[in-house]
C-alpha cells in the first residue's frame, strides 16, 4: 500500500508541477502591443478601462491630445484612469491645438473637467513625457509590424507623427479610428463628427498616408452602445470602482443627449471602438471604400466622404464598421468594469 500510495503522490505532485508551468507558458504567449491616441474625457475613460482590462494586450503607450478638453485635462483624466486601473502605461502629452485651427472643445458635452463635474480627484499628476509624437514614433519602431493604433480623438497627433516620420504608416499593423460617420448622421454638424470636425486637415492627412484604417464612426454608437438608464444602473451595481466611474462620469453627457441629441441615455462612442479594435468580432458588418475629408466651414466641415464610385473612386482605401455586436459590446463592458 505504501508503494500504491508514493506512485499515487508522485503523479500528483507531478500533475501539479505542470500547473505553474502551464501558466507560465500562457504568460509566455506573445502580447498584442497597443497604442492608445485619447482627448481624455468621459467617453474615452470608460475606453481605457477597456483596453487596461484585455487580457493579451500591452498597452505601450497613451498620447493625449486637445479635443473634447483643453490638453491639460485630457492628460490629467487619462493619468486618473491609468491609476484607478492600477496600470504602469506610460502616458505622453501631445498637441494642445489643431494642426491650423483654433481649438473648439466638447465641454458642454462633457463637463467642463470632461468627466461630468462630479468631483472626482482628477488633477495633479505627471506625465511621462512631454514627446507624444515622438513615443509613437518609437513604438511603431520597436514594434514593426505588430503595433496596434487606437484613436478615440482628434487626429492631430497622428498627423505630425506622419509628416516626421512618414514610414510608420508602414510599420502599423493597424490603426482603428473613432471617427465619421458611415451614414452620413452626424453629432456637431449634420453630416459630420466631432473628432475629424476639430481637425478635418490632420484626418486628410491621415488618411492619405498609407495607413491601415478601420473606421468605427459615432453612428455604431448611436446603434449599439447608447445606455439607457436602467443599463446605467446595472452597470453602476457592479459595484466596483471602475464600475461607479464610468457610470458616474456620464451625467453632463446623460443631460446633454436629453436636451440636444435626443438618446435615451448616453452613449459611449469610444468604448465601442475600443472594443472592435480589442475584439474584432465585436464588428459585425464592414466593407470597404473610398474616404476623403472635407474641410472649410459650414456643415461639412469635417465630412467623412465616401466615393464607392466603381469608375476610378476617389480617396483613400479604408474600411468601415457598418453594423456590430450590442451583445458582445455589453458582455465585454461588464468584464472590464468587474475587475
């Protein structure tokens, strides 16, 4: 019996011994290196949590850029999530105004510190570095080919980092741009966005540069990820920090669509981009066509044009997220703001 028992203990203790082993090797796997582009306000903190909360991915960088806020707050709201999320991230601060424009934030929106004027401790904190442009520079260096590239605000940044460095549109496994519309609705003209309508010159020059884009306009939101309140109170019962933040941090937006927009509850346009460029199968529905921005003033100013033309069509060759997963989106929201 006693030597039934050693084999019976030896195959156990050897079974076990594979267990950290095992984890060990899945830790080993390969991560999917992330850039993260962010004009830091409600929307885009809920966004972060998201990606902060992917398994698989290492978010090598976040750049701040003035779009919904002054570049100040941007920065500070995003150095307020990294910490509530517990990240080392490293956060790099970018333009503080359009590439030719005077800068028009979202404030009403947003509140005026972006995050609803609740009170939340954001400010005080530092930066990692002044270069935003230069650390996308170097990320797309380091990771040739692999580097994955979110922009949940104005394109200024990518703009300057393409006119530097015109070969990381080369280097960029793929870039996801919150940004347009796909039909033509649009949330601060008729048939434009906000985001391009900042900055129409640097989504031009974007564009034009050769970059893989997947555009996830705010139209996908509008469809699939506006929160009604009794979503809002299913999310805030998580119960967890996260969970009450990014719950919370929506009440000037949640008034806003009220008044203005006409959503029953807000929508996180941000978040659902994140999410497709996490989860690719989160996007149910693309195709692919031809986009060119429009700039001047007047209502289409910043207009994402679409020339599916089959004769010679015009523009830059990018793809579209047409349709996408409520389901999905909802599912990856709760797992993210659980943690």
């Amino acid at each position: 019996m006693a030597l039934i028992s050693r084999r019976r203990f030896t195959r156990g203790a050897l079974a076990l011994a594979a267990v950290p082993a095992l984890a060990r090797a899945a830790d080993a796997r390969p991560q999917r290196p992330l850039f993260i582009d962010s004009d830091t306000a409600s929307d885009d903190a809920v966004a972060l949590m998201l990606a902060f909360a992917e398994p698989g991915i290492d978010i090598v960088g976040i750049s701040t850029v003035a779009g919904n806020v002054p570049l100040d707050s941007a920065t500070q709201t995003a150095l307020y999530v990294r910490e509530l999320c517990r990240s080392k991230a490293p956060i790099h601060v970018g333009a503080d105004r359009p590439l030719t424009r005077d800068l028009e934030t979202a404030q009403d929106v947003h509140g005026k510190d972006g995050m609803g004027d609740v009170g939340l401790p954001i400010g005080g904190r530092k930066a990692d570095s002044e270069d935003a442009v230069g650390a996308l520079i170097e990320a797309a260096h380091r990771h040739a080919g692999k580097l994955e590239l979110v922009t949940l605000g104005p394109l200024t940044n990518i703009a300057i980092a393409l006119r530097r460095a015109p070969e990381i549109a080369k280097l960029i496994k793929s870039c996801t741009v919150m940004g347009g519309v796909s039909d033509y609705v649009g949330n601060i003209t008729p048939v434009s966005e906000f985001n391009i309508w900042v900055d129409p010159e640097a989504a031009e020059i974007t564009l034009r540069s050769g970059l893989p884009i997947e555009m996830v306009g705010w139209d996908i939101s509008r469809k699939y990820a506006v929160i009604d309140d009794s979503d809002a109170a299913s999310l805030r019962a998580i119960g967890t920090e996260r969970a009450k933040v990014a719950v919370d941090c929506q009440k000037v937006l949640r008034a806003f669509n009220e008044r203005v927009s006409g959503l029953k509850g807000f929508d996180l346009p941000d978040p659902i981009a994140m999410a497709v460029a996490l989860r690719p199968s989160i996007g149910t529905k693309r195709r692919q066509d031809h986009a060119s921005i429009l700039g001047g003033e007047g209502p289409t100013r910043g207009m994402v044009m679409f020339d599916e033309s089959p004769i010679g069509p015009k523009g830059a060759k990018i793809d579209v997220v047409e349709e996408a997963s409520r389901d999905g989106f909802m599912a990856m929201l709760r797992e993210a703001l659980s943690r």
